[in-house]
C-alpha cells in the first residue's frame, strides 16, 4: 500500500520543471484544505496565547444587571476614570471591570439572552470574578435572599454604617429558608406573598443590611443608569429602585468598599 509520504513524493515529482504559476495552482488543488485547516489551527493558537498574553486581573469588578447605563454616554469611562484615581494599582498586571450589559427578566422574548446571562453570572459568580453587583430590587433580592451578598455588618463597624444609613437596603433573613432549595436565583417563591420595604427594618422578622439605595444622591442614581424605573414598577408592595452591594465572595474587599464608597457618593466631603 503506498503511504502518504510516498504519494506525495510521487505527485511532487510530476511538478519537476513546471512553471511556478503551474506548481502554486496544483498545490492549491491538492492540499488547500490542509492549508486551510492548518492556517485556522494557526490562527486560533496565536489568539489564545495573545489573549493569555495580554489578559489582567481585575483590580475591581462592578456588574450592574437591568440598567440602561449602556446607553449613557461616558459611564463606563467616567466612572472607570473616577475609579482608577482611588485605587492605586498597576495598569499593566490589572484592570477595573465595568460590565453594564447584563439584562435579567425581561420576558420571553429575551429567554435565550436571560439564560446565557443567567449562566455567565453563575460562572463569574463561582470564580470569584464580581466584586460589586449593581442591580433593580427584584433582581438584586433574587441574590440577596439566596445569600450572595455581604452582611454589611461583618465588614462594616457600626459607626461606618451610619455613614449609609439613609440609603440602607434591608432584606429579611427569616425568609432565606424559603429560597434554600433554589439552585437557580431566577426561581424563587411567589413573591405577592411578601410585602416588604427594603428601606425599613422594622418591616421585618430578621433585618440585614446588605446593600445601598441608588437614589439620586448616589453616583449610580444620579447617573440615569435606572431612571427608566416609575412607581408603576411594583416589586414586594413597593415601587423597584436600584440596588449596590458587595458579592459574599469578593476576594478583593477593600477595593469593593472604596468602588462603595464612590458609587453612593460617600467619599465626598
């Protein structure tokens, strides 16, 4: 049987003599797949090692999920540019992460986009790679009550949180229960069932802090990024706002309370 090698020796000698024009058009005829194949092989090397190359990690990372900040202009640079001259770090090795792109529950029409977000949260959410989660209140109750978010009180003293006090957002650990069996925050109890405002404690069988009103005194209110929101927008008995808080998991905790610190404006005189 003759072997490949042999074969190609066999056809290469027929090429002996022949025009370069010749020998380029029956190189193409015989081996352009190879070429092809080989080429995309090629192509897709140099991309993972220039990827590998060039990839940061993030110094912070910042989702916000049902905004509309993709379409402000300058948010992501403004609040980035605001952002890298509070946080020292070296450009070179890490980067800050602004991802103002991720839409949750918007209906049907968008269950395929739903899904694929609903993954990449889960994934970033495993490998530790959001820091500060930004989102409506039904959203952000989703991951709260599913115990995702920090107890402000293991991180803050009681004196700081004053600093915060009027824009405290509540959740009520008396319900975790009912939420522990959910592997997917997007399935969770009917929530008519519950009647609860988030600005108020006394609301509640076991108040905790876990995150901060957006409201217009805040950067990310002031921004517009969830201004699309009306009290027509009902969640729990009362109109949906926007929600700051810090992911359980962040493994960069300093830098997430000073990204706190600016997004509520709380680093102001």
């Amino acid at each position: 049987m003759t072997t490949i090698w042999e074969e190609t020796k066999k056809q290469g000698s027929k090429m002996k003599g022949r025009p370069l024009s010749e020998k380029i058009a029956y190189f193409w005829e015989y081996y352009k797949i190879h070429t092809l194949v080989g080429a995309t092989v090629l192509i897709l090397v140099i991309s993972l090692v220039h990827a590998w190359a060039t990839s940061k990690d993030y110094i912070l990372s910042i989702v916000m999920v049902n905004s509309i900040a993709a379409q402000i202009d300058d948010i992501d640079t403004n609040w980035i540019s605001d952002l890298n001259e509070r946080i020292e770090y070296d450009p070179k090795k890490y980067e800050i992460y602004l991802d103002t792109t991720m839409l949750l529950g918007q209906g049907s029409e968008s269950a395929n986009q739903e899904y694929a977000n609903l993954q990449k949260l889960a994934a970033m959410i495993s490998a530790q790679s959001i820091d500060i989660f930004i989102a409506d209140t039904e959203s952000f109750e989703r991951y709260a009550q599913n115990e995702y978010m920090y107890d402000l009180r293991n991180i803050y003293t009681e004196e700081e949180l004053q600093k915060y006090s009027d824009i405290l957002y509540y959740t009520d650990a008396a319900t975790f229960s009912d939420y522990s069996s959910d592997v997917d925050p997007n399935a969770y109890p009917d929530q008519s069932v519950y009647i609860v405002d988030h600005h108020d404690p006394d609301s509640m069988k076991d108040p905790v802090p876990i995150g901060f009103f957006a409201d217009d005194t805040t950067v990310v209110g002031s921004s517009g990024a969830y201004a699309y929101l009306n009290p027509d927008d009902m969640f729990q008995g009362h109109p949906k706002e926007g929600v700051i808080g810090i992911m359980i998991n962040t493994p960069r905790l300093d830098n997430a309370k000073i990204g706190i610190d600016y997004l509520t404006g709380k680093d102001k005189p």
